[in-house]
C-alpha cells in the first residue's frame, strides 16, 4: 500500500462557526440555560481533557483502552473490515490499536477519520497514513448531518469510541443511529464505546476529581466563549457542580452561578441575566446496561454481534451489524 492522504471538507469553519453560535444563542436562552460540550475543546481544554483521561478517579479511558488491547484481533477477525471509520477521530491515538490489528489481519487497506476539526484531521490523516503505508480518506463534518456523505470505500467498520455517543440525549441517539443505519451496508459493522451504570460516587468522582482538573476544564468553556464570541464571562464568578441523575441515567455537569449577573456576549448582540445559584448545564454523559444498550441499538436497526468489557466490567465495546 502506499500513503495517500485526501481530505473531503463538508463542513468549512465558517459554516461550523455559524452552527456554533446559533447553538449558543438557544441554549443561552432556554430554561434550563446549557451550551454544548463542543466548546470545551480549545487548546488549553484539549490539554485539560489529556490530564483528566490520567487521573486515578477517571476510569473511561484506561477501560477502553484495556478492552481494545485484549480484543482488538478478535474484532478486526470478526468484522473482516477493509476500511476502519472513526467518528470524533480527534488525534486517532486508540483507533492505532484497531489498525495495528486489522493490519496483522491483512484486511486494512484505508483509513476515514471523520471530525469538525480540519486542522486536527489534516494532521492526524498525514501521520497515520505516513506511519501505516495506508490511504486515508479524513471527513471533516457533523455527524448530525453528514454521515451519508462518508467514502463507502470497502467493507467498513465505523467505530464510536470514548464512550461520546453518551453526550447526546436519547432522542439525539436514536436519530444517530437511525442515520447511521441508512448509511450503511449490510457488511459493516459498528463498534461502539460505552460506558456502564455503576456506583454513583465512582461516577460523580470521575467528573469532579480531588484535584480539581474537571473543574477547570468546565470553566475553560467560559474562557472560550469571551475569546470566540466576544463574552464577558467571569469563570470565577461560577462554580464546577456533577450530579448524578438516576431517573435519566446520566451525568450531569453544570456551572452554577455563585451570584446574581449579567453577561453580555458581543457577536450575538445578546444579555444573558444568571441568578444567584442557577446552573447553566454543559455536558450530560449517560450511562448504560448492556440490556438497554442493545434495546437501543435494535430501535435503530443494529442487532448485536458480540460486546467485550474490561476485566472490572466498567466500560463496554459492542460489534453491532445493520438489521434490515
């Protein structure tokens, strides 16, 4: 094989920055006040979110990681995909184990890494393609919108790992999956991270951690906003809550505000008032049984093939197939 690099921009930075800010115009609004967990991830959050995957209170990382090293070869062999997709790509560092695998397989023959970030795909395509010998065909668009137009290139594995597919609300799951079904052949497969229901403190801790890294994290958003939207937030003026919602099995992380006032965010000619103790929510992370899970997946037109969890059953990888 030899290295080739392509990059199909579907979503330009204009039109992402658009969406943004329309979505920060209707959450600022809404009742509850929320902002999507999108806005986390400048640079300084990025390197944030790096520290927080290390602590000892955050499991989630180490779980998949730990699945994907003892069963990364059963996978490749089960699937017999050709093409490995990755949605929310990012730096593709976990996605290294599946292709090392499905390259002792014999099956790899390309690489589609699928992001809103270009600058972070362009970099992550030109380093895998360099170091495997492999075409890489990098998606820069919204997995709301464009997962139709992925390259059908070979038989497919679309993996979702890190447990993200929990950021979305049922109704956002069920609408992803039933996009993702259509989009897909009846071949391929889906991979899918996510992270289990267990003891309430052991979730809770791995948002809000001793050292207080979570927490800047949640506030880093703030900074983000002044700087892209030309807010006025005061990061100090809000303190980092986690609670964990049993009825909707999820985990909620807010900012809540420590006194009455206003913001004001520029770009959107917008007045924002906060009440002393009103929370402004930035991420949900549901949690999952493996029952729910595969009654979730069957709603979307998935049935499950095989699932694989780590030796302290906290996360939980699933091989799924389109049901037609």
């Amino acid at each position: 094989m030899s290295a080739t690099v392509a990059v199909d921009v579907h979503l330009a930075a204009p039109d992402w920055a658009a969406v943004l800010a329309a979505e920060v115009r209707a959450g600022l609004t809404a009742s509850p006040k929320m902002l999507s967990p999108v806005w986390f991830y400048d640079e300084r959050g990025s390197e944030l979110f790096d520290e927080i995957t290390r602590l000892d209170e955050y499991y989630p990382t180490r779980a998949e990681r730990a699945i994907l090293d003892a069963h990364a070869a059963e996978i490749a062999r089960r699937s017999g995909a050709t093409t490995l997709v990755e949605l929310g790509s990012g730096t593709s560092d976990k996605t290294r184990l599946l292709l090392d695998a499905m390259a002792e397989q014999g099956t790899l023959e390309r690489f589609v890494p699928f992001d809103v970030s270009e600058e972070t795909l362009r970099a992550a395509a030109t380093a895998i393609a360099g170091e495997y010998g492999l075409e890489v065909r990098a998606v820069v668009g919204d997995f709301h919108r464009h997962l139709g137009l992925i390259p059908r290139d070979g038989r497919r594995m679309v993996a979702f790992l890190g447990g993200t597919i929990g950021n979305l609300t049922p109704d956002k799951r069920r609408r992803f999956f039933g996009d993702l079904q259509t989009a897909m052949d009846d071949d391929e497969w889906l991979l899918l991270g996510t992270d289990l229901v267990k003891d309430p403190r052991r979730l809770v801790a791995a948002y809000d951690d001793a050292r207080g890294v979570t927490a800047e994290f949640n506030a880093n958003m703030l900074r983000v906003l002044n700087r892209q939207l030309g807010a006025d937030f005061d990061p100090d003026a809000f303190d980092h809550v986690t609670l964990w919602n049993v009825e909707a099995s999820w985990i909620e992380m807010r900012l809540r505000s420590r006194r009455d006032q206003r913001v004001r965010v520029d770009q959107l000619d917008l007045d924002v008032a906060f009440a002393e103790g009103e929370d402004l929510w930035t991420e949900i992370s549901a949690k999952f049984t493996r029952e729910g899970l595969r009654r979730e997946l069957a709603q979307g037109g998935f049935a499950v093939e095989a699932g694989w969890t780590d030796p302290a059953g906290d996360f939980l990888l699933t091989l799924a197939r389109p049901d037609r």
